[in-house]
C-alpha cells in the first residue's frame, strides 16, 4: 500500500469534520473521495498533505508514519497536489510556477544563491529544462512566459498540474480538478489524468463530476458529514442505496428501489 | 548564468563614478556627503526590499536593526576596556592588533566591534524573527512595530547609550591600505566609494538572491504560503533567513553610518524612520529591486538635503498614502512606467489638437 489512512478524525470546535476514516489506496490507482458539500473531502487532503494536523489517527505514506508532519517534509516524501481553488503563485510566470515544483528535487540555498555558485547554474539549468519538459507534455509550453494570473481558468488548471508534477510525486492529491470547467476541458483534464496515472503515479482525486470519476477510478470513497459510509468499485458505489440516498434524498432513493 | 542581470550594475557603477565627476567639475563636491549617506541608508532599503517586495513579510521594525548595528560599533569603539587589560580575551585580542593602547586608554578594533554588531543583529534577528514571522500582514507589522518601539526606547533611556543625545567621539575605520570611513572633508571622495562600493556589492548579491532556487521560493511565499509549502518550501525557515538577511543590511549600514557621522543619537531607532524606509520601498515598487534602490538614494538624498524642513516625516507619509492610491505598484515599474507614458503621449495628443484648433479661431 503506498497510503494507508487509519482511523483519521479531525474536529473543528463541536463539529467533526472528518470522522475515524480508514482506507488505503494501492500503487499505481487512482482512488477517488466523494461526498456532499462539507462531508470533509478538503479536510481529509489536508490531513494527508500535512496542512492539518489530525486529532487522532494514523496516515502511512510508503509504510512510514507521516501525520502531524509539516506539509515540506510529506511533499519531500513524494506527495504532491493541486487545490479546490487554484493557487498559483500569480506574482511569478507560468515557468517560475512549475519551477517552484522542483524545489525537493533541487538543493541550492541562500548562501549558493547569494554569490550565485557555479553549482547554482548547474542545477537552474536542469531545473528549468525538467520544468519545461513537464509543460510540454501537457501541451501548455506556450504559456512559459505569461504571468500565471493572467492565463484563462482551465490553462491555470493544468499550469497547477504541471506544478505538481515537476515535484515528482509518487501519490498525486487532486483537490476538484474540473471544477468551473467545462465539457471540453473536462475532457482534457481526464485525458491529463490518464497520462500521469501511465507515468506511474499513484492518484487520489476528489471530484464532483460523476461521469469523470466513474471513467477514470479504479476505487471510490464515499464520505457523508465526515464519516465514510461506502468504499468499493464504482460499479457498486453506483448501486449502493446508501450512495444514492444521500445524493438524491431520502424519498428520490426510495422511488428508484424496484 | 546569465549575464544580462550584471548590466544595470556596470550602469549603476558609471552613475557613480559620473556623479562624482561631475561634482569635481563643478565644485560642489559637498553634494557627496548627503549622497554618501543615501547609499548607506539605500543599503537598508535594498534588504528591506527583498523582504517585503519578495518574500511578502513586512517589518516596521528596520530602523532597529540599523540602531543595533550603529549603536553597538559606537559603544564598543568608544569605551574604555583599560579595565579588563589584564584578561585573557584583551590580551589575545592585543596580541591579534585588534585593541590598542593610546593615552592611557584601551580600544578595540572597529574590526572587532563590527564583528560583535553583526553577531548581535542576527541573535537577536533570530530571537525576534522566529515568534514574529509566524503572523501575517497586519498581525505582522505590529509585532515588528512593537520591537522597532522597544529598541528606541531601549536606546533613549539607556546610560551607556547616551540616552537622548547618543553616541559621539566614534572614531573613524581604518578599512585598509588608507581607506578609512570617516566624516571628515578631506575624505569625502574615498567615502563616497566606500558607501556605494558597499551598495553595488549589496545588490549583486540580493540580485543572485533573488533569482535563485532559495529566491524563487521566496516568492512562492509571497504568492500563496500554502501552496508554497505543498511544494516543499519550508516556509517558516526561508521568511526567517531573508528576515536575518535584511536585519544584516540595516545593521551593516548602521554601523558604517556611525563610522562616518562619528556617532549615532535616538532619532536613528525611531519608528517614524522604520516608517519611511517602508514608503520608500512600496514607492520603489515592492518586488523591485533597483527601483527601490533609485528611490532609496533619491528620497533620502531629498530628506537630508533638507529640503523638505520640517514636513519630512509628512512627506513620506503623504508617499504612503498617494502610492498605496495612487500606484500599489510602485513608481519605478515597467508596467506603470509604460502606462504613465501612454496617457502622457495622450495628454499631449489632446493638448495639441486643442491648441491646433484654438489656432485656427485666432
């Protein structure tokens, strides 16, 4: 198991956002959370990602313990991600972006930097090439040198996913990934998935369109007011009366037994 | 490497000499003194700049650091260590030439006490730099403001720091081969040099900073600490290098300042000056290096030529609020610069079609 998540709960005041959740997610698949609005999909990433601490609970990365570590030190490890609501760095270009993304891959500090070594060029020279190679591949190169705040929504969305990737993640955490895209980009953003998973990474993906998540996972979660109420195949997370329960309503699932 | 971001500095170097020059020529070498003095407090600007500008954290607290730099150099080579003559330390330091004996008194080496100011700015950059830059934005310039307030008051009711009227009688330092930072006229060229020989090699390296790894991280930061961190920067350790880093700046100029004043009084360490260094930098254009270096040296260069009398802490009050207004951009920015100069051209496109016709009807 490249994750395992045991017994994860985190509250926040009276309200448990995220409940005694257990599940692990194999190498090489792409497991999906879904849930309601406020079921604690963002908080569980945070939990995994190290931007929350949990109050109990356990999360193995690799067959080591890594929650309650700081988010730098579980990225080093090789977890990456993107965010619910983009977060480039709009001060910097698309390239400098994604160049951030191979900060753990790289190792020139202050010092180096300050009197700018020859051991600095080196590693800029790599860090830029890898950088570019990863925005080549998903097709945005064109972009290299714009503003990052200036690019069109669906660009900024794969601008973060070339980010994420320059990091070399062995476990990719997608947080809503076609959200606020349309049709078409969707479409793009599930080919992208598809790649990533054949470059052998591992994907966790939270996701409010269905048809994508039922396309593209091997493995569904189902969270509801921070507990996990299902976890299985899509085929039978699709049929699981609990599921439909809860996204249609109480009396739209009892119409649909037959 | 590129060289491409070395030209400005080889410009930079010619205005120097240039500067100079033309003040020979014309006789009005006096000039040099203010811009000697510009350049060191341009020092405190360029770090502070890099802070701020780059890595997003603001300090009102910088003239702290520049008051522990000057005051620390103005005790240490101005007392008498005669008392502690027969210690191991004094004696080691004789034996090194770094203490000497004249008129019955012992004093350190300017050497020495640069050494301690420094090791004292990063202490106690570290000791307040590790609880403040855990807050943001607001939350952030209090604190730094707290202990900008907390160094003045410490350096004006304190005796061995002259309380309200400093330090003087600061000897000059003898760098090498003749060169000595000093006030006196005699030495006003070689003092120029020295301040802006300082300043050129402060903003290469603050160049190479910022277009590094650990630079780019910095501004990672800026751009979302969150997001920053999911990368893999240690956040916290990086806003606390660049945070010693810019306290190292002022405190060196501090220090050098002394040397050249021949002392240091209170006013250094107020807050107001903390204030106008953070004008100055937001004037300069935040992430912009050499804007707040050309605003560094032209603003103070304005402020101690005095022209601006009483009204100088008002003016760059009135900086604060007509940039944060007017240009949050700043004034020495390429996009402003073009916008500027476009509605200019329009200004006197309009101008001309109106006083064309006007001729017309005459």
């Amino acid at each position: 198991m490249l994750l395992e998540v045991k017994n994860v709960s985190r509250a926040f005041g009276g309200l448990r956002a995220v409940d005694d959740v257990s599940f692990s997610v194999p190498k090489n698949s792409i497991k999906a959370i879904i849930g309601p609005n406020g079921a604690g999909k963002t908080t569980l990433f945070n939990l995994i990602s190290g931007s929350l601490r949990p109050d109990s609970g356990r999360v193995f990365f690799n067959g080591r313990q890594i929650q309650g570590r700081p988010p730098h030190t579980i990225a080093a490890r090789g977890v990456s991600r993107t965010f619910q609501n983009i977060k480039l760095f709009h001060n910097m270009t698309v390239l400098e972006n994604v160049m951030v993304g191979r900060h753990t891959r790289s190792r020139s500090g202050f010092m180096a930097g300050i009197f700018n070594l020859p051991s600095c060029w080196r590693e800029e020279r790599e860090i830029e090439n890898r950088s570019r190679g990863i925005l080549d591949m998903l097709g945005v190169s064109g972009l290299a040198g714009m503003n990052a705040g200036n690019i069109a929504f669906g660009s900024q969305r794969i601008v973060e996913f070339a980010r994420a990737l320059a990091l070399e993640p062995e476990l990719l955490l997608l947080d809503e990934p076609a959200a606020g895209l349309n049709m078409h980009e969707t479409a793009e953003i599930a080919e992208i998935i598809r790649k990533i998973r054949e470059m052998g990474v591992t994907i966790l993906i939270i996701e409010h369109d269905m048809s994508l998540i039922m396309d593209i996972s091997d493995d569904i979660v189902v969270l509801s007011s921070g507990k996990m109420i299902a976890e299985g195949r899509p085929s039978d997370i699709q049929k699981n009366p609990e599921v439909i329960r809860i996204y249609l309503g109480e009396e739209d699932a009892q119409d649909q037994e037959p | 490497m590129d060289a491409g971001r070395y030209i400005p500095v080889l410009i930079l170097a010619a205005a120097v000499a240039a500067v100079q020059l033309f003040t020979l020529a014309t006789g009005s070498e006096y000039y040099l003194t203010q811009l000697t003095m510009s350049a060191y407090y341009a020092l405190v600007i360029i770090g502070l700049c890099t802070l701020m500008g780059y890595a997003g954290q603001i300090s009102l607290g910088h003239a702290g650091f520049f008051a522990i730099g000057g005051y620390t150099v103005s005790v240490m080579t101005t007392y008498d260590f005669s008392g502690f003559s027969g210690s191991a330390v004094m004696g080691l330091l004789g034996t090194l030439g770094l203490a000497s004996a004249s008129g019955g008194e012992l004093h350190l080496s300017p050497w020495v006490s640069l050494a301690a100011a420094l090791v004292i700015t990063v202490a106690v950059a570290f000791i307040i730099g590790i609880p403040i830059l855990k807050l943001k934005g607001h939350y952030l310039a209090m604190a730094s403001l707290g202990f900008g307030l907390i160094i003045y008051r410490i350096v004006l009711g304190t005796r061995i720091f002259g309380e309200a009227d400093g330090i003087s009688d600061v000897p000059g330092f003898a760098i090498a081969g003749g060169l000595r930072v000093s006030g006196s006229p005699e030495l006003r060229i070689q003092n120029y040099y020295i301040a802006w020989t300082l300043v050129i090699i402060g903003t290469v390296m603050l160049i190479n900073l910022v277009k590094s790894r650990a630079g780019r991280a910095l501004r990672s930061i800026h751009g979302s600490e969150e997001a920053a961190m999911a990368m893999g920067v240690n956040a916290s350790r990086y806003k606390l290098y660049v945070f010693v880093i810019s306290a190292v700046f002022a405190s060196l100029a501090g220090a050098f300042m002394a040397h050249l004043n021949g002392g240091i009084g209170p006013s250094e360490a107020d807050v107001m000056k903390s204030v106008k260094y953070v004008a100055i930098v937001a004037a300069g254009g935040m992430a912009n290096l050499w804007g707040a270096l050309t605003m560094g040296v032209l603003l103070n260069y304005i402020s101690l030529r005095g022209y601006l009398g009483s009204y100088d802490d008002a003016f760059f009050g009135a900086i604060l609020i007509a940039i944060m207004l007017f240009a949050p951009e700043g004034l020495i920015n390429p996009a402003v610069m073009k916008t500027a100069a476009v509605r200019a051209r329009s200004l006197i496109d309009s101008i001309k079609k109106k006083t064309g016709r006007g001729g017309h009807a005459s």
